[in-house]
C-alpha cells in the first residue's frame, strides 16, 4: 500500500499521479489535500509519514510545489528516508542506495508524463540490500 498526499501545489499533479496508480492497478491511499486551497504542506507530510511509521503503508508520496517542503518536513520523522527527486536515475538510485520509503515531487516544476515515469521507477526499484549501503544508512537513520 502506497500513501500519498499533497498540498495545494501538489494537488493536480497528485490527481494525475492518482489516475496513473488506478491505471496500473497500483493500491494507494490518499491523506489529502482534497482541493486547491492553500493548506500547510506539513500537515500532510505528517499524515502520509505516520501510515508509514504505523506499517499500514511501505511507501509513501508527497507532493509540493517544488518537492523540498515536503521531503524536508518528511525526513523530521523517525523511519522516514524521503527524497526530493525530478528525475527517473535519481528515483532509482535512492531506492537502491538510501532504502528512501518516500518520494517527494513538484507540483510546479514537474510535467504529469515525467512525474509518472519517475514515480514507476521509485515504485517499481528495490533496495539493493548491499552491506555498504546498509551502513552508510545506519550512520544517519537513527
Ligand atoms: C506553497 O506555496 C509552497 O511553498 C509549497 O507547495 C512547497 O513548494 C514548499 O516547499
């Protein structure tokens, strides 16, 4: 199960990201925002954080305007390894290098074909398991 939320910048990049896990037939549940009014992004940083802190979601995605409100709010949390990502090699990599359990978009500086792409290559890339990411990790995820 995937959880994932919004602002109000992130919100129509949510819906499309939506309609693609729908598509895909990909489970998700989503925290919010429900419209486009201006809410405080790290109301819903906290909400998709906590479904995964509780196990009822392994991964979540947050969607601001640029990505770095949410991924900065995310990573406060305990357990959470968020990443702020617009590109599918870098979606890939901190899947298989940093174990990231969240992924962070831009509602305003992302385009729905990319974002999508990005959001398959996060969902679809394992973590490589490898000792020296392991410990790399161990040394900042307390
Ligand atoms: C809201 O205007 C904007 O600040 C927010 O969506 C986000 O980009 C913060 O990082």
């Amino acid at each position: 199960m995937i959880a994932i939320g919004s602002d109000h910048g992130g919100y129509l990049l949510k819906q499309e990201i939506m309609k693609h896990l729908k598509a895909e037939g990909k489970e998700f549940t989503d925290v919010g925002c429900f419209d486009e009014k201006s809410v405080d992004y790290p109301v819903y940083a906290k909400k998709v954080t906590e479904k995964i802190q509780d196990g009822s979601c392994e991964l979540g995605i947050l969607v601001c305007g640029t990505g770095i409100g949410m991924s900065m709010a995310a990573n406060k949390e305990k357990g959470i390894r968020a990443a702020a990502v617009s590109d599918c090699y870098t979606a890939e990599k901190t899947r298989e290098h940093n174990n990231a359990n969240v992924l962070c978009l831009g509602g305003r500086t992302l385009g729905p074909d990319l974002a999508v792409k990005i959001v398959d290559c996060f969902l679809s890339t394992p973590f490589s398991g490898e000792e020296r990411h392991i410990r790399r990790i161990r040394m900042w995820d307390k």
